[in-house]
C-alpha cells in the first residue's frame, strides 16, 4: 500500500498542467530583485519581519526567508501535488487571441493569475491577520504579478498557451513555445551585464513602467502574444486565419527581436511587484474588493 501511494503521488505529479509552469525560475528571481531594489527601506523592513514567519509555512523542502524565495516558492511547493496541486490554475489565466479581450473570462472564483494577486494583495494588507497568513499571501502575491507580465500566461491559440506548439530556440530542440518565452528568451533579455535590470530605477522611470491593475497587465500580455508572439513564431500576421503547424523554429532575428520584449516584461513586474508591496504595507484602509 505505501507503494502504491508513493506511485499515485508521483503520477499526480506529472499530470499537474505544463501550463500550469511558471515563469523560469531566474526571471522570477530577477523581478524580486528588482521589486526589492525599489521599495523603501520601511517596507523591506516590514517584509524582513514576516519572513520570521517561515517555519509556521510547514513547507521545509521550499525555502521563503527573502523575497527572492517568495517569488519561486508558488512554483516549489507544487511539488507536494496532494497539498497544493489546487494552486495550478492560479498562474495564468489565458485567453484566445482571435477572440475579443474578456478581463473576466476563465477566471471562476478568482481561480486565475490575476484573481489571486488581488487576493493575495488583499490579504497581505490585513495586519489584523497572523504572520504565516500574510506571509504566504506576499509569496503568491510576488510570484503571480511575474507570472502575469510573461504573453503567454495570458494569450493563447487554441495550444495552451503555446505548451502544444514544440519550437526550435535557434538550434535547440525539445522545446515548445510557452517554454522559450519561459526560459532561454527570459534569460537572455536580462543577462546582459552592461545593461543590468536590478538596479534603483529612477522616479521617471517608475512611472512610465509601473502602473496599472492585474487585469491591464494580462491584457498587455495578451496583445504582446497577438501582435508578436504567434506573427513572429510562424512567420505570419494572419494566426486567426488558418490552422498553425504543430512545430516551428525561431530564428537568430526571431529572437533578437524578442529580446527587448522579453526584457520589459521582466523590468515592469518588479517595478510593479514593488508598487504591489508598497501599497500593501502602507498604513490605511484595506484596498477594495476587486469588482
């Protein structure tokens, strides 16, 4: 019997939606990186504070002692399928990109990318409640506002998200299209070191990157996966008007063009990510319920 519940935990496992995967683990990084290099020292103080908290989590195998920790911790713990597989679905919220935008579509409950950081958000701000309850909501709530910036968490043809399209990363195989723009597309945008993405942003430069509701963000990635993504990938402005092979290859142009895409996408999330958490640990009353 322990062996078969070791096997059916392992099955679960892998059956948890490749949709559900988030952006790489080195993005995520980043934005926290650069969400913590632009907060003021009163809120770090204050996320330093719940981090004390940790233990209380009962999840030893995923580390949140910084906040670099929190936004990979919504990833790690869905490792423990039979706790927290019901989390899947809160890391994207996709939509088709031949169809009109609808912010509320495939979101039941708030069981979406964009419904939970406002939860999250929400629960965060709540000083009445405990340390580990905050604690957990600043997690979701830093890795879901990465998640949402990455098109293909939000834009989609009829491929979930590009997980069904396997795609060439310039020579490289065994990819897909969702797994590019999550990882060796990601990595490549913000490695650069003469142009570093964690750093103090200037206040002009806040502005013209922050901003916004979970929701516009979703909707900016949507467009970014209509009008660039899916053109780009398969080499047509027309993806609404015939079927797309199962199989593409982005080329060496292809990708330098993403780059500078890719890159913004990780520069707004922590700027956002920052606003996110200046907001929630500002004294006040709690934010509204989303509408």
């Amino acid at each position: 019997m322990p062996a078969l519940i070791a096997a059916l935990a392992l099955l679960a496992t892998v059956l948890v939606p490749s949709q559900a995967l988030a952006w790489g683990f080195y993005a995520h990084r980043k934005t926290a990186e650069i969400a913590e290099a632009n907060v003021s020292p009163e809120t770090r103080a204050k996320i330093r504070r719940l981090m004390a908290a940790e233990k209380l989590l009962g999840t030893p195998g995923c580390a949140l002692a910084t906040i670099e920790d929190a936004s990979v911790w919504p990833d790690c713990i869905r490792r423990d399928y039979w706790r927290w597989g019901y989390t899947a679905a809160w890391h994207y919220r996709t939509a088709p990109i031949c169809e009109a935008y609808d912010a509320r579509r495939n979101c039941p409950g708030g069981s979406c990318v964009t419904g939970q950081i406002e939860r999250a958000h929400r629960v965060l701000a709540d000083e009445s409640l405990p340390d580990n309850v905050r604690l957990e909501a600043l997690a979701f709530m830093v890795h879901f506002a990465g998640d949402v910036h990455m098109p293909l968490h939000s834009g989609d043809r009829d491929d979930r998200g590009g997980n069904d399209r396997r795609a060439y990363y310039g020579i490289k195989p065994g990819l897909n299209l969702h797994s590019i723009w999550d990882g060796p597309l990601a990595e490549r945008a913000i490695s650069d070191p003469a142009d570093p993405v964690v750093r103090r942003y200037s206040a002009a430069e806040r502005a013209e990157l922050g901003g916004g509701t979970p929701a516009d963000w979703g909707r900016e990635s949507w467009q970014i996966s209509r009008s660039f993504v899916y053109p780009t990938a398969f080499d047509t402005e027309n993806v609404c008007e015939a079927e797309l092979p199962a199989e593409t290859k982005l080329t060496q142009e292809d990708i330098v063009r993403g780059v500078p895409i890719a890159k913004r996408r990780v520069q707004q999330a922590g700027i956002r990510i920052a606003e996110l958490l200046e907001s929630a640990f500002a004294p006040g009353p709690l934010p509204p319920p989303a509408r």
